[in-house]
C-alpha cells in the first residue's frame, strides 16, 4: 500500500510505467480469485477503481467473472500509457468486458492531479 502523499504518488507514477502489463493483469486475477473463494462472497464479482486504479479496474473487468467495473478517471487509457512499453492495450480489448461497464470522466480532477505531480 502507497502512502496518499507526493512521495507515494511519486512512487506510483513511477510503477506505473516500469511494471509489466502482465503482472497488473496477474494481480487483478489473484484478487479475483482471492474474493470468490471468500466465504463471504456470492460469487458475483465487480470492480471499482479512481485515477490509475481506473484503468486497472477496467483491465480487470476483461475477465470474465467480473459482471460489473466503475472506473473513475481511468488514468492515460487514452495515451496507451499503462506498464513498461510504449503501448498498452486496454481500449484495443474492450470488447472482451463482458459485464456492465460504467466510465466517469471529468474536466478537471484536481486530487488525482495534484497527488500524481500533475
């Protein structure tokens, strides 16, 4: 866990660029995995995420048993700007989201922006 400071979101930024896609993927799938063995749970899984954890939700919602993501501000989506590369490939494979999908976009987002260094 980052901390909610510039030092964390220095960090974060950084990861963000430096970690391999697959492994975010393998994360979202472990966590999956990890809430429906849970006794807790019924078996319905969904996804919400805020700035980069946006874009992870929306990745995470590419599998399967997800039936439903909200993603807040899904940080550079746009840009193809997620893992160490140059291109990532989240809105290529938006047709593999078969659950509900809803993306909240804003004008100005001045917590992410200013927590990210922006």
């Amino acid at each position: 866990m980052l901390p909610y400071d510039q030092a964390g979101a220095d960090r974060g930024n950084a990861n963000k660029i430096t970690k391999e896609l697959a492994s975010y993927d393998a994360d979202a799938r472990a966590v999956l995995d990890y809430l429906k063995a849970h006794p807790a749970c019924t078996g319905k899984l969904g996804v919400l995420g805020i700035c980069i954890g946006g874009h992870l939700s929306f990745r995470a919602a590419m599998n399967p048993d997800v039936l439903a993501a909200v993603c807040f501000y899904a940080t550079d989506i746009h840009k193809h700007g997620l893992g160490k590369g140059t291109h990532d490939n989240s809105l290529d494979r938006v047709r593999e989201i078969r659950g509900e999908l809803l993306l909240i976009w804003a004008g100005k987002i001045p917590t992410c922006r200013a927590r990210a260094g922006r």
